[in-house]
C-alpha cells in the first residue's frame, strides 16, 4: 500500500459539486492498494499513522498524534499513486490492485484505524470521480509504503 498522508487545518470531497465529506484539523489520506497487498500491510500504516506526532504542543514542536488533538481523517481511494510513467507520456495503472480487491483493502484500512485506534474516519466514495478540497497545515506531506519498512 502507498498513501501519501497531508496534515490539513481542513478538507473536503465532493461529488459532482455536492460535498460528501468534510473534516476540520486532522489527515488528508491519499490511500493505494497494489496486487499484492495483504492485511498485514493495512495494519502496519494504520499504526504508524495512528500514532504518527506531526501535531503541534505547546511549545511548537510536531509531538502530538492525531487522537491527542481530537483530529479527523479524510481517507480518498487513489490507484493512481501506483502510475506508471518509465514509458512514453501516458500512465499505466497496472500496478494498482484490481477494483474489488482495492475497495476492499481500502475499506478495511478506514475499519482499522476507527475499530482498532478509535478515529474519526470519513471516507471518499471507491472508484468516484472526486474533487478533493484542503488546507495543508505546515505544509507537512509524509508519504508511506507498506513495503518499505
């Protein structure tokens, strides 16, 4: 699994113009699923992001998790993380999983971080034409890979 995580003062999803998400200070979630990702993978960047201190004390320094700030998340399905550009100028998506196995991983990864470490998780609609909306607080942008751990 890759995501590309965003710490956001603010996001929202909308599709066709009609707002289907919005959360206020907390993660922006850019969430891949590849073919050969397992529960094992979910569960690793569930914890790491669970438990990720980019939030800011009271002395400034990035050393809260999103849980000790009462932070939401905004998780968007996005096999295009996994974009193949090595050859010619138009994207092959072959590395991402297939649709059913994807949404399924995906929707597991949004049960994990609310079941296992009690977060808000609102998602984006799998396989959706969705504009996605944010405030990038920082800017901070972290990217993870299940794979590379």
């Amino acid at each position: 699994m890759k995501i590309v995580l965003q710490r956001v003062s603010s996001a929202s999803v909308a599709i066709d113009q009609k707002v289907v998400g919005k959360i206020g200070p907390g993660f922006l979630l850019l969430v891949g699923v590849a073919p050969d990702d397992e529960e094992e993978d979910l569960e690793y960047l569930a914890r790491k992001i669970a438990k990720l201190r980019v939030f800011t004390d009271d002395q400034g320094k990035m050393n809260l998790s999103i849980d000790q700030i009462g932070g939401s998340i905004l998780s968007i399905s996005q096999f295009t993380l996994f974009a193949d550009i090595r050859k010619g100028n138009r994207p092959n998506f072959m590395g991402a999983a297939p649709a059913q196995k994807g949404d399924e991983l995906y929707q597991a990864f949004n049960r994990q971080l609310e079941e296992e470490y009690g977060l808000t998780v609102v998602p984006g609609v799998f396989g959706a034409d969705m504009q996605v909306e944010l405030v990038n607080d920082g800017p901070v942008t972290i990217i993870f890979d299940s794979k590379e751990r």
